[in-house]
C-alpha cells in the first residue's frame, strides 16, 4: 500500500485493506474512503482508542452538497472498520448500516434454555405415530444447528451421500453464496446421526435426503422445521416472560457465541483461528463471525474476566470439543 495512515487507527485500516484484497476483492472505493475516515480521525479524535459512538455520530452527519448515497457509502467503510476491529477482539462501536435494512436483533438462547429445549423436544413424542418421524427428524436439525453451527437449508438439503459416518464430517453443497463446505461433527454425534440415519432408512429407505418431507422425494419443508420449533419452545416455563422468540436459525449464532465463551473461559489463546471458524461457518468474513458474539450481552463480561489471559478472542475449530 503506497498511502500511509497516520490516525490511530492506521494498523487496523491496513489490515482490513490486506484482508478485503487476500478475499480476492478490488476493494479501491473503501480504500479512499478509509484514508477519509483516516485524516478524519486524525484531525478530530487524535487521542481515540477505538471507534466510539461519538466518532460514528460525527463521521454519519450527511453534509451539504452531498447525496445520502454518498453519506450511506461513508457510513459503511467506517462499519466495515468496526466490524474488522470486533474480529480482533477491540470492543468498537459499528454504526447502523443506512443502505440497508437494520438486521433484526436476534435472541440467542443460553445454554440454560437450550438445555431445557432438548429435553422438551426428546421428551415428548408425536400422538399421531404416522408423523413421529418428522420430530424425530426435526430434532436431528435441531442439534446441527446448535452444535455444528449449520444453517436451516444446509441440514434441509444435505442427502444421505454426502454424510461421510466414517470420517464424521457432512459435505455441504452450493451453501449461501454458492460456497461449497464441509462441517465435522462433535464425537458423540457420529453415533447419534448413524442411529437416526438406520431408523429413517428403515422408515423411508428410497428417498436420498437425511431429512425427507412429507414427500420422501423431497427434503422436509422449512415450514415444517420452524412450525416444530415453534411450538416446542413455546412449551417451556421461560418463553412466556421472554421478551422474543428465537427461530431455528438463532441455535446457529447460539454455537458460535458457546463456542468463543468456552474457548475464552478457558484461557485458549488461538489469534489466527478466527478465519477458520468463518469458513467453517460460511461466512465472507471473520468480521461476520464476530459480530454475533458482539450483540450478547454477556458475551464482553467474559472477555473482561479474561483479558490478562488474551486479548483477542479467536477459537479452535477442528476438531470440535464439547
């Protein structure tokens, strides 16, 4: 890079240059716009430690002569900037994103009440026996998702080929962004797939889908898997009082923050991992990976505890250690 940055911030607008690029981006736009945001700080917020509210607030003002376009495209390279310093571990404000539509706040449930879940969904069988195959072939989704961090369509279109028992790892095609990857099972989940796949092959031996629909010909529907969530989790004491409800995609950012909390709590020190849990998860970014764990609460109380441990915040990815 011929420019050189001289904020506070310059190590970290490299880096992310560096990253965008190695991700085969051209990435020429947000650079120019990051030497703003550069000479920016620098002018303004010399003595800033990280992205605050208030540099955001500032940097958002829409001026003048310009476009709300042009005001969206700034906002979004100081975002980008944000997201970046979140995967490294800084505790960074990331300012709305204008262009789009704001991303719903999820509810990721604790360990507490994914505990509770389970034991509500393996509890209570089906009344109508001809339907007791799709709670069993829910709850199989159910713990993907939670334990394997995989997405609602990945679990719904994986056929039986591509679960390989003897490696324990599930190849996943064609997955958002037409991103093919693969995803390895905990050890005590070889067992538990094999056991289901022997039963749903007894059940439904010609269809090729680990979770067939109504049609065996067919994977189960997405409506079928939210619909079950929905009304097992309804069931539990604590879904009354809670102010939303989780959907089945929510069990998959519930993996990645008991993942980092696990990894955190027990001193792992592992700063060049982050990358590979985002390709593990399908994600374009580490930024991506992180910012899930940035909206739960608690999630910076533990690294707090643990910051004379490590000051970043990166996990150990294969094998999975429960």
């Amino acid at each position: 890079m011929s420019h050189k940055y001289q904020s506070a911030f310059a190590p970290y607008i490299e880096g992310l240059i560096q990253q965008k690029r190695a991700d085969g981006f051209v990435y020429t736009i947000n650079e120019y716009l990051l030497r703003r945001i550069d000479a920016f700080c620098l002018e303004y917020f010399p003595d800033a430690g990280t992205i605050t509210y208030e540099i955001a607030a500032e940097w958002s003002i829409i001026r003048q002569t310009e476009s709300r376009s042009n005001r969206d495209s700034r906002v979004s390279a100081l975002r980008q900037l944000s997201l970046y310093m979140l995967s490294l571990g800084i505790d960074a404000y990331v300012p709305r994103n204008y262009s789009k539509s704001e991303k719903p706040v999820l509810y990721i449930p604790t360990r507490e009440e994914m505990a509770g879940f389970f034991k509500e969904v393996s509890g209570l069988p089906n009344p109508h026996p001809r339907y007791q195959r799709f709670v069993d072939e829910c709850k199989m989704m159910f713990l993907l998702y939670y334990c394997c961090g995989m997405r609602l369509s990945e679990a719904r279109f994986l056929k039986k080929q591509h679960v390989d028992l003897d490696t324990g790892i599930l190849t996943v095609y064609a997955s958002k962004g037409h991103k093919d990857r693969l995803v390895h099972l905990p050890q005590d989940g070889v067992g538990v797939i094999s056991e289901y796949l022997r039963r749903i092959g007894e059940i439904v031996p010609s269809s090729p889908w680990v979770f067939p629909g109504f049609d065996p010909s067919l994977p189960i529907s997405h409506v079928c898997v939210e619909t079950h969530f929905k009304k097992r989790w309804d069931r539990l004491p604590f879904a009354a009082s809670a102010n939303k409800r989780p959907t089945p995609h929510c069990l998959r950012h519930a993996f990645v923050v008991e993942r980092l909390n696990d990894w955190m709590l027990r001193g792992i020190e592992t700063n060049q991992m982050l990358a590979y849990l985002s390709k593990y998860l399908g994600h374009k970014s580490p930024s991506e990976t992180f910012y899930y764990y940035h909206i739960v609460k608690k999630a910076f109380l533990i690294i707090k505890e643990r910051d004379e441990v490590s000051t970043r915040v990166i996990p150990e990815v294969a094998p999975y250690e429960d």
